[in-house]
C-alpha cells in the first residue's frame, strides 16, 4: 500500500471522528470523495419504509438534489430501488451499473428517473456488524475509474464514516438492543401465529400464568402497548420472521 | 460468565482449554472454513497458544462453554507478525510491550439468537477490555472479519493498520486492526451489555493483583473465582 495513501485515510479518519454534527461529518467525507472523481453521496440507514416514518429515519445524510430526495422518500423508491434491493444481499462494496442490471421493470423506471438529475454510475458500501445489513454508504461519479487502492481506502472511510454517524444519532445497534430470552421470543412467535394464552401454555407444556409473565416481560423490554405491538416490534427488530 | 486462564491458574483449566481447542475446530474450521495450515483435525492448537497465552472462556448457565478469545503479546512472534504480515500495510506492524494480540475470538452460535450471540461476543469483549485495562495493555491489536471491524469502531478507537483484504477460503474479508483498551472502552462496552452485574466477568487468577493504576478499581467490579 502506498504510504501517502494510508496516511490520508488515518488523517481523514480522525478528522470524522472528531466531529459533533452530522453535517460536518458529511462535508468531510464529501470533500474527501471528490479526490477520487466523485460527485455525490447518500448515507442511509435500511430501513423498512412501511414500519418507519420519514421523522424517525436516524440517519438520511446526502447530497442529492432536493426535488429528488424528496420524491424518493415519499413514492418509497427505497422499495424497488435495484440498489437497496442489491444491498440487501451483498457484503460488498459493489457498482450501481451491477445493481441496475438485476433492476425490475419499475426498478428500471426509478432509474431512468435517476437520470434526469445527472446520476451516472457510482459505488455502494454496505455497512454490516452481522448477519445483515444496517445501511450503506452510496457515492456517484460520471465514471468509476478505481484502482483496487483507491477503493480499499474508500470503504475504510466510509465504515468509519458511517459508525460515527451512529454514535452521534444515538443509533448504534447495541444501543437499541434488547435482550429478550429465549422463551419470550418463542411465545412472542406463538402470538404472532394467532395462539391464545391457553394454547401456548399447552403447546409449551407451561402454566396460563407463566405465558402472561413471559408476555409481560417482554412487553417491558420492547415498551409495547399490547399484544400486536409486541409481535410488531419482535417483527421489525427481527426476533421472530413473520 | 467470562473465565479468564493465564499463567498462575492455568492448571486449573487443562480441561477446559482441551475443550476450547475442539470447540475451536468445530466453529472456526468446520463452521466458518478457516484454512489453518497444519490443524490436526478436531483440534484447533496452533503455535500462539503459549504459555504466555491469556484465554477468555464465555460459558453459559450451565457452563457450556459458548466463546473463546486469546490474547498474545505483540514482542514474541503472533499471528499478525508470522501469518498476516501482508494486512499490515500502512505502517508495519505495532511490536510493543503494552500491545496485545486478540485473536481466536469465536463465539459458537449453535442453537442461540442474534441477540445471544451478540451478547457473548459482548461479553467477550468487556472481559478482553477491562483485563487489559487492568494489566496495563494499551492496545489490542487483531485480524478482524470486516463486520467485526464495523462493530469495532463504535466499542473502541479503533484504526487500520491495513488495506481490507479478500479470503476465498471463506468468502471473507479481513481487516487489521488496532484498538485502544481504556476505561472509557469499559464503559462503553459495559452499557452495550448492560453490565451492571458484576458476574459477567469472573477471573480465576491472580491476574487483576498486579501493581497497576487501574488494578483497584477493576478489581472492586470483578468477582474472584
């Protein structure tokens, strides 16, 4: 590795992490992008835009054109957009053009829209502390011309650009994470498939009243209102698959 | 339930750390396909397992043993120095008396969640922490799977000291990696796993005794085995 090269990443790097306000974190990885032909950047957190409203996306920093970022939120592009549809299987930074070749017909549509407000190619990096996704960070070029260096040093910064972000939001996973045991998960899964408080203390060979504990607990550690909202948050914090 | 193993009670544990090595085997080779040159098959022993070897042992309630993690020094040959040299390609390879090496840090997820798993790996992490904190390692540095990197910036300062390199063997990428083990990193890792029960990290050693700055306050959050 070419030691000027390292040394830039290690200086940008610091310099991200030494900010307080998200938009400074951005500028500075804007500024830092532009040095290998880049033009635009989308930070995002993946989120489910059915469970989450726009008002609780923690983390949404770009730099795209306003009439476009707000058409892309509110017709939730992020549905059918080939990129989010890619990131949600790859590890791998990967090309935009990859992406739009497994694009769907209305994918393609979001595409050619994309167009119109000079998206040409870019690269995306996912973001990822486990099994999934958390989110990714999206920059556009007329042109991608990377050398394996140069794109090696940009995923460097763009993790740690993006982990900063969520300490600052307060949204780091572990933060958020909730231990719930493996019981109420499992009772939490009969409720969700429609089982009464009867059936699954039969199924479970368990008493009536251990079934309402079980619920109960796990009621508080989501801070769930009621049955539905327990089923609703172990959904999207991804305990049980519906 | 972290156990730690060094020198002074690692008579104590010979059967538990013959359980760690095929434990070891089980995740690591034949779980996650790690290439190992030379592994005796079942028993994952290689050259860094020392005496000089500081192990972390994560056990359940029935003390099923659940994760590992070792810690090296960074003065005598390591991984990084013998193996990865090649990931280290920023600055070379930190070699000091106050740096560590963390490696073999495998938590078998078998029948747990997400969310158990998390927490192991945690707990992993705090006990690899507050040991450091408290025996005066500065620094840790380890080969991490890119994820684990990722998690890593936000438990620790955390910086690369190489390029992010591609395995075919298991379809990975790995990342070099050296971390600051600080009070603060205690903190830290301590409200991600909601720490405040002093169990979660027993040490079998004398190991928290040594005559440290920080030895005394770790040692009131530790329990003594």
């Amino acid at each position: 590795m070419n030691k000027p090269f390292a040394l830039d990443a290690l200086s940008v790097i610091e310099e991200i992490e030494s900010q307080e306000h998200e938009e400074d974190v951005l500028a500075i990885f804007y500024k830092f992008i532009t040095k290998f032909g880049f033009n635009s950047v989308l930070i995002g957190q993946l989120v489910n835009p059915i469970l989450k409203q726009k008002s609780d996306l923690p983390i949404a920093l770009s730099t795209w054109p306003d009439e476009w970022s707000e058409r892309w939120l509110k017709e939730k592009y992020i549905i059918h957009d080939p990129i989010t549809q890619y990131l949600l299987k790859s590890r791998k930074p990967f090309l935009w053009s990859t992406a739009h070749a497994h694009a769907t017909k209305f994918g393609k549509k979001i595409v050619n829209e994309s167009r119109d407000f000079n998206f040409k190619d870019g690269i995306v990096f996912p973001i990822s502390t486990g099994t999934g996704p958390l989110g990714c960070i999206s920059i556009g070029a007329d042109i991608v011309d990377l050398q394996p260096k140069d794109l090696a040093i940009l995923e460097l910064v763009a993790i740690h650009c993006y982990m900063h972000l969520e300490k600052l939001t307060g949204q780091d996973e572990h933060s958020s994470m909730i231990n719930l045991s493996k019981r109420e998960i499992e009772v939490l899964h009969y409720v969700a498939e429609g089982k009464t408080n009867w059936e699954i203390a039969s199924i479970l060979h368990l008493s009536e009243h251990s079934i309402k504990e079980y619920l109960h607990n796990a009621s508080q550690k989501l801070n769930s209102t009621n049955r539905a909202h327990s089923v609703s948050l172990a959904i999207q914090r991804g305990y049980i698959i519906p | 339930m972290i156990e730690i193993v060094d020198q002074e009670n690692r008579a104590k544990y010979t059967d538990e750390i013959e359980a760690m090595f095929r434990m070891r085997y089980k995740v690591a080779v034949e779980g996650w396909k790690w290439n190992i040159p030379n592994v005796t098959p079942g028993y994952d022993k290689d050259q860094f397992d020392t005496d000089d070897t500081i192990y972390f042992l994560a056990y359940d309630d029935e003390r099923n043993l659940i994760g590992c993690g070792r810690l090296n020094p960074t003065i005598t040959p390591h991984l990084l120095s013998d193996v990865f040299a090649e990931q280290c390609d920023f600055e070379g390879i930190p070699q000091e008396k106050d740096i560590f090496e963390f490696s073999r840090f495998i938590v078998d997820k078998g029948s747990l969640t997400h969310s158990q798993a998390v927490q192991y790996n945690l707990e992993i992490c705090l006990a690899v922490t507050e040991y450091s904190v408290a025996n005066g390692i500065n620094q840790l540095t380890w080969l991490a799977y890119k994820s684990m990197y990722t998690k890593s910036v936000v438990l620790w300062k955390t910086r690369p000291l190489g390029a992010p390199k591609y395995y075919e063997d298991d379809d990975s990428t790995y990342i070099a990696a050296i971390i600051d083990t600080t009070p603060l990193a205690v903190k830290r890792i301590r409200r991600f796993c909601r720490a405040s029960d002093p169990k979660i990290v027993c040490l079998g050693s004398n190991g928290m005794n040594k005559k440290l700055p920080n030895a005394s306050r770790a040692r009131k959050r530790l329990v003594r085995a």
